[in-house]
C-alpha cells in the first residue's frame, strides 16, 4: 500500500513538474509557437489578434506588455547576433541595413524582462526613426555601445545578457502575409570590453 502511494505521489509530481516547466520553456524561449524569425529577429504577429494561440496569450498576460495589433504595428526582438552568440552589454554591436517602410519605429536595448536597459544616465537606451541620421541609399547604422560613439549611438550600459527590441508602428508588414520578403539590419559584433 505505501509502495502504491509513493508510486502514485511521483507520478503526480513528474507530471505537474513536466507539465508547468514545459510551459515555463514555451513562454520563455523566443522562438516559440507562432514566431517568425527574420535574420536575428523574432517576432510574433498574431499576439495582438484574436487568432493568437494560448502561449502567445499567455506570454502577453505573464509579461503584462500591451499587445499591438495588426493595423498597430509589429515588435521584433533579437537575443543573438549575427554570428550566433548571445547579445552581451559589456560588447559593442553595429546594427545596420534597411528598415521596412513604417510610419514610426523605435530601437532599444532591453533587460531579460524586454524592459528598457537602465543607463543610469540621461539617455536612455533607445532611438526612434526620426532621430537617425540615414546614410544616402536609406540605410541606417547604429552603434549599439557603453562608449560614446559617431553618428548614431544606441546607449547601453552594465553587463550581462541584453536583447533588441524593434517595433514598427503603422506599417505594411504587420498585415501583410508576405512577412518572409521582409529584410532586418543585420547585428554585427565590433568588439567587447575586457
């Protein structure tokens, strides 16, 4: 009898335990149900509609994020760079190449919370379209660095694992099914602090 309890009682924690840490995994990792992934960005189109699936819904209501919708926008995040390794505050990152046509886009650094990275100084650790200064075919370089660097630079500060949050607001993207002929700036590493 007490063999069957204890059988029965380590069932029940492997299933709990295998059941909410497959869940906690599904919500955690960026690429998960019903992400796209264009070069190093992951994004999620239907977390805002009605056709979201549960973990997109679950995801918006763990982190508290306000959702865009379609007609809204759409939020890309990038955990890597180009090169594969984890983004690193303590490294110094080149983001560059082409934007998609979008009424108004934001850049910022984020914490593992995907909220903005505290500088500690005046600046805080974003751009916005209207603040950048376009090379002459258009395209955009950032420098995504704790040093102050030429032309635009991205503020970033501390150490440890960051991410990049892109968010494209009245855009043809965020309701278009063609989101695969869309191009990102790729995330170039330049070099890390010692």
């Amino acid at each position: 009898m007490l063999k069957n309890a204890f059988l029965t009682l380590l069932t029940l924690v492997i299933a709990i335990g295998g059941g909410g840490g497959s869940v906690w995994y599904a919500l955690k990792v960026q690429d998960g149900v019903g992400a796209i992934r264009i070069g190093q960005w992951t994004a999620f189109p239907d977390i805002g509609t009605s056709s979201a699936d549960p973990y997109s819904k679950a995801r918006v209501a763990r982190e508290g994020v306000l959702a865009l919708g379609r007609a809204e926008g759409l939020s890309f995040v990038a955990e890597r760079d180009e090169g594969g390794a984890e983004l690193r505050r303590e490294c110094t990152y080149r983001i560059e190449g082409g934007f998609p046509t979008a009424r108004f886009w934001t850049l910022y650094a984020a914490d593992q919370s995907l909220g903005v990275v505290e500088t500690g100084k005046p600046r805080l650790a974003a751009l916005q379209s209207y603040g950048v200064v376009r090379q002459a075919d258009n395209t955009v370089v950032i420098s995504a660095s704790r040093h102050p660097m030429p032309g635009n630079w991205l503020l970033t500060d501390g150490a440890g694992r960051m991410y990049f949050v892109l968010t494209f607001y009245d855009t043809p993207i965020a309701s278009s099914t063609g989101l695969s002929d869309v191009s990102l700036p790729s995330i170039i590493k330049a070099g890390c602090d010692a």
